[in-house]
C-alpha cells in the first residue's frame, strides 16, 4: 500500500524505496521489486549492508537521472539545431536555383551544418557547409555558434547595407565564423572545417572559401571537376588565411559540396564510397535532385542498413539563368 501510495503521486515517484521485512522467500522479493522498490532487504538487518544498499542505491539512481538528464540535452541540441538550419534554409526556393540537400546524424545531436542564405535586393546566394571534429553534445553546441553568427552577421550586412562585393561579403562570413568558432571552440576543444560559397546569380560568378574542407565538385561538364584551395579548419587562429579562389559557373551547372561521412562511413565489411567511383556517378547528370537520388541509392547500396559512425551530409546547388 505504501508503495502504491508513493508511485501515484507525482511529488514522490524520484524517491528512492528499500524494502526492509521479514519476509525473505524469492517470491516475496519479486513482488516487491515489481511494485516498484528498488530495493528488498531482508531481516535480520546488517548494519553495513544496509549502508552499502543504501549507497549502491542512490549512486545507481544519481547515474540513471544523469543518462536521462544528457539525453534531454542531446535532445533540445538536436531540436535546436533544426530550427537554426530550417531558418537558414528557408530561402532555398530563391530564382535562378535549385537546392537538393541531405542531412544524417551519427547521434541524436549533430556535428555537421549546412546553410543557404539568399540576398535578394542584389540576387546573390550565399552557400555554407560545415563539419565539427567529431559529433555528439559538444559537436552540436559549436554548431550551433556557427549559424548563430552567420544569421547575426546576415542581418547585421543587410541592416548596413550589404555590399555588391561578392568577394567582401564572403570574407566577412568566413571572419565572423572562424571569431565565433575560436571563441567556442576553445573552450570544447574542438574545430570545424567548412566550405563557403558566393554566387552572383546574374553572372554565374562563384566566390569560394576553404576551411580545412573537403572539395566540391562542377558538375554538367564532360566531367565532374574537384576544386580544391586548402586552408586551416575554422577555430585554428583568429588570423587564419583560407583558401580562396574565383570561378565561372555555366548555365545548367551544379555545385556538389559534402561532409567527409559521405567518403568515410562504410559498411560492416568496410566497405566505404570512394572518391573515383563518386565521380562516376556523377557524370551522368547536374540536375540536384538526380544528382541526390544517386548519392542516395548509393549511399543504400554501400552503406545498406548499416549505422553511421560519422555525421553525414551535401548539398548540390543548380544554376539555370533562364529560370
């Protein structure tokens, strides 16, 4: 009766119960357990088992509450981290363009991050993809610095006028980034590469930034071209130099950009997607969304049912001028 009473209210359903009673046969000790004791104690009572219970009790009460408490957190991380990249991806139907993306997390809370900002009073697109070392708690959190400075840097440019210098702008995005990931990433020991792109909508002109990232890919020519300018993650130094280059996009062109998951996770033989064979599969089109149904069917065919190990994610961007 005790222990029902206790269970039905709410104010003490965390207290811990340890049954102490003269009734020591299996089944007694089953029933209590079942009714929600955590645990049966049998007369005559030993002094320092009792104590030991009563330590071992607590101690593995205090361990669950802190696995319930962090899953909470992974939790509003992950919810957190959705609002952020739904905000920053809700221009992607913008003109000229077409965006196809993909997003799979090893863990409740991601370390990858991507983002499309789009400004339209100069009709420029602005294209960010970012992986943090490692993924889990702490990987999210950093995640999170990063779309928060870009969308305070967004509105900040935009509230003083953003600039038509394509090539300005983007290097403030990357400044702003690497100020805030130095200043979190410090603290969580880690970094975060990422790839940043502007795109002058009228011209076809891309401004590309490289921080410590993986390349990305010009498809719909004869075949996909990698493009590559190393530089240091971001959170490396406040002064870091990334690489940097400018090029011309065709019309009916795409832009691939990807976390390294997509070349790293494998299958339970090892069995990972290669870079050579990833070009092959991207020879056939630079229409976004075939180009992400064929990463995706590969992606099944490589991977199968298999869990990732690491954060996973890309972004294909298409480019058609006579949209």
């Amino acid at each position: 009766d005790v222990l029902a009473a206790l269970n039905s209210d709410a104010s003490y359903m965390d207290i811990p119960v340890i049954l102490i009673t003269a009734r020591a046969s299996q089944e007694d000790r089953i029933q209590g357990l079942n009714m929600g004791a955590d645990d049966y104690l049998a007369k005559p009572i030993v002094r320092e088992e009792l104590v030991l219970r009563i330590k071992n009790t607590l101690g593995r009460i205090e361990f669950n509450r802190n696995i319930a408490e962090k899953k909470q957190i992974k939790q509003t991380l992950a919810e957190a981290q959705k609002v952020y990249c739904d905000m920053l991806m809700e221009k992607r139907q913008v003109p000229q363009v077409m965006v196809a993306d993909y997003y799979q997390a090893a863990d409740a809370a991601s370390g990858d991050w991507l983002g499309v900002y789009y400004h339209e009073s100069e009709n420029q697109l602005y294209v960010f993809l970012g992986d943090v070392t490692g993924h889990g708690t702490k990987s999210a959190l950093l995640t999170l610095a990063a779309a928060s400075a870009l969308r305070g840097t967004a509105t900040a440019l935009e509230k003083h006028g953003l600039k038509a210098d394509i090539s300005k702008t983007i290097d403030i995005f990357a400044m702003s980034l690497n100020d805030a990931i130095s200043l979190v990433g410090k603290k969580l020991d880690l970094m975060m590469s990422m790839v940043f792109l502007g795109i002058d909508l009228d011209t076809g002109l891309v401004e590309y930034r490289n921080a410590g990232h993986p390349q990305i890919y010009i498809l719909g020519r004869e075949k996909p071209r990698p493009i590559l300018r190393g530089g240091p993650p971001l959170g490396y130094s406040v002064n870091s130099s990334f690489g940097r280059l400018s090029f011309q996009l065709s019309p009916n062109e795409s832009l691939l950009l990807f976390t390294d998951g997509l070349l790293e996770n494998s299958n339970p033989d090892g069995k990972t997607i290669k870079s050579r064979h990833l070009e092959k599969i991207l020879i056939h089109s630079a229409n976004p969304l075939q180009v992400k149904d064929a990463l995706l069917a590969e992606i099944e065919k490589v991977w199968g049912s298999h869990p990732v190990e690491d954060d996973c994610s890309f972004m294909v961007v298409g480019w058609n001028p006579q949209k």
